[in-house]
C-alpha cells in the first residue's frame, strides 16, 4: 500500500466521518430546499446523495484493498465517486440559488415560463457540476501519477546506490547491471514521456531512441556503451575496476540528464 493511497483511504474515511457527524443538524434542517418540476429538492436529499457517493467510494477503495493485483477500474470508480461527493454541496447550493433567481425573475416577467427558468438553473448547475467533477477526477488521477512517478524514481535511485555498494565491495558485474538497469528505466519512462512507444528490452528501447531522433547521438553512443557492458557482464562477466567505474560515471550522467528532462515535462 502506497501514501498516496493511505493518504486517500485517510481522507475518504475522514470525509464520511465528518458526514455522519453532522447528520443531527441534518435532521432539524434537512427539510430545507427548493421545488424542482413540482418536485421538492432538500438538504436531506442531497445529504443522502453525498453519503452514499462516499460509501461507494470506500467499498472500491476496500476491493482495490483486498484485491490480489492493483486494478485500474477500482481507482477509476472509488476516485469519480469521492468527487461527486466533493461535489455535491456546491452544485446543490447552486442549484438552489439559481433556482430562487429564477423565481424571482420569473414574478418580474411574467412572460418567461417557469419550466423554461427550472431548465436553465438544471443547464447550469449540471454544467457548472460536470466541470467540477471532471477537474476534482482529474486532480486525483495527476496526484496518484505524480506519487507513482516518485516512487518509480526513488526504486531506480535506489538501485544505483546499489550498484555503488556493489562496487565498492568489488562486485563489479553487478555494479555494472544495476547501472545499467537504472538506464534502461529511465530510458523507459522518457519515451513513455515524450509519447513514443517503448520497446520490450534496453536494445528495442535504444533503437526506438535513436530513430526517432529524439536523443542527441552522443547520448545513443552512450547508451550503447551502457548496454554493451551490461550484456557482456551477465553473460560473460569478469568485468573490471576501471570498467565499472566508467559505466557508473556514463549511468550517472545519463540519470542525472534525464531528471532534469522528466522534471521540465511537468
């Protein structure tokens, strides 16, 4: 289980709590509303509404928990459901609004119907609502990205520190591995970044690169370098100091090219 999705298990949970606490006041103002098409909107409404919109994105939450494998469409439904939830007391209030607005017009113009000034404050709310939604999904989705691609990045960090403890212990095959592991990551998600598509090995990926003329060529003859010794030291090992330690400095420069790059395409 990851923060970002203890940090959501936390606020959804927290959301529901602070709901339930308020379901006395609820109770003696919960009457309170407009009429809708002779239908009567209130607060009680609106409240079951949200209540239930949280539920269902804590019963998601809980099935993304008990499931075996991360799935997508959990994260999709628990995330719409908690902001529609958000969403409900702005869009209800403004609907309320608009809707005494157009009772009020509508007694100083008598010609407009009062179907048509019901129609229009629906139109805008759900206008209004479908917009909020969209951009409270879509918060949640680039926080749980964001928080994906630190994670991805700090395991690929940490394996370079581990290629340095391995050579500092006179393992240098696998300091040479572990480099050019890290290289081959960080190759991955900048063609994933800049929307090109990723090979299924560092060779497909360097070629891609190449080809697309999206790395400069002394880049590509440096990843080639990386890869080449990485090839030679799972299969044949007996890879030396001076080696290792030149494969580091060129996995080292190449990491620290693509940070920056990664971190302007933000």
């Amino acid at each position: 289980m990851d923060d970002f999705f203890k940090t959501k298990v936390g606020f959804t949970v927290g959301l529901l709590a602070a709901v339930f606490a308020i379901k006395p006041l609820v109770d003696v103002s919960g009457s309170f509303g407009f009429e809708f098409f002779e239908i009567k909107l209130t607060i009680k409404h609106a409240y079951f509404f949200l209540t239930a919109c949280l539920g269902l994105a804590v019963y998601f939450i809980s099935l993304q928990f008990a499931s075996s494998k991360h799935l997508k469409l959990f994260d999709t439904i628990s995330n719409v459901c908690y902001s529609i939830a958000l969403a409900t007391p702005p869009i209800f209030l403004l609907f309320w609004a608009l809707t005494v607005m157009g009772s009020l017009v509508g007694s100083l113009i008598t010609q407009i119907p009062p179907s048509v000034l019901s129609a229009t404050a629906a139109f805008l709310s759900g206008f209004f609502g479908k917009n909020l939604i969209k951009l409270l999904s879509q918060t949640i989705k680039n926080k749980f990205n964001e928080e994906k691609i630190t994670k991805e990045k700090d395991e690929e960090l940490e394996l370079l520190a581990r290629a340095e403890k391995a050579f500092s212990v006179g393992i240098y095959d696998m300091a040479v591995n572990e480099s050019g592991r890290v290289v081959e990551a960080f190759l991955r998600r900048f063609l994933s970044d800049v929307k090109a598509p990723t090979g299924q090995n560092f060779y497909e990926l360097v070629q891609i690169a190449g080809e697309m003329d999206i790395l400069s060529p002394q880049d590509i003859d440096l990843l080639n370098v990386v890869r080449k010794a990485r090839n030679k030291a799972i299969h044949e090992g007996g890879t030396t100091m001076e080696t290792a330690q030149h494969i580091m400095k060129l996995s080292r420069l190449f990491v620290t090219k693509m940070l920056f790059v990664l971190n302007q395409h933000k």
